[in-house]
C-alpha cells in the first residue's frame, strides 16, 4: 500500500478548496431557484390578470344583455358609471400584463 505525505497544511488546503466550491454551487443553485420562483410568481399573476378581464368582459356582456333586452334601451352609453369602471379594469389588466412580460423576456442576469 502507498504511503501519503501530508502535511496539515496540505489536508487544510483540500479542505478549504471543498468548502469553496460548495459555496459557489449552493450560491448557483440558490440564484437559479430564485430566478425559477421569480418567472413563476410572474407567470401566475399574468394568469389571474387575464381571468380578471375575462370576468369584466362578461360583466361589460352582462350589462348590455340587461340594458338592450330587459330594460329596452336603445343603447349603452361609454359614459355609464359601469361601462367605465370595467373599460377602466379591462386596460389596467392589459397594462399590467404588459409589464409583466416585459419583465419575464428582459435579459438574463449571468
């Protein structure tokens, strides 16, 4: 069997150098996990903001459904205070998607 001269330093040496590249690959494996949480988190609101218009347009349907057949109106003014809190809701979301998405196709950090 063949003998090893090390010194302590030697062993230290080995040692340190283990420590190290475990900390540079828990500090890789933390960034990409935070990245993936961060895509996610964005993904999931893009999601919910787009429900939401689905759910004011439907309302926005639901209020000319009422206004032309049960209330017999003409029309259905763009000044209503309904039609324009859901317009309003409608482009806030598409707003906020839009920035969403810019944020998730910006450059990659190295």
């Amino acid at each position: 069997m063949k003998e090893y001269d090390m010194t302590k330093e030697d062993l230290k040496g080995y040692f340190d150098k283990g420590v190290e590249s475990a900390k540079q690959a828990l500090g890789k494996a933390s960034k990409a996990a935070s990245k993936f949480g961060d895509e996610s988190v964005l993904k999931i609101e893009i999601q919910q903001f787009k429900a939401q218009i689905k759910k004011d347009k439907a309302a926005l349907g639901e209020l000319a459904y009422k206004a032309f057949l049960e209330d017999n109106a003409e029309s259905l003014s763009a000044s209503d205070e309904n039609v324009v809190k859901l317009v309003e809701s409608i482009k806030k979301s598409q707003e906020e998607i839009q920035t969403r998405e810019e944020k998730l196709n910006a450059p990659k950090e190295a």
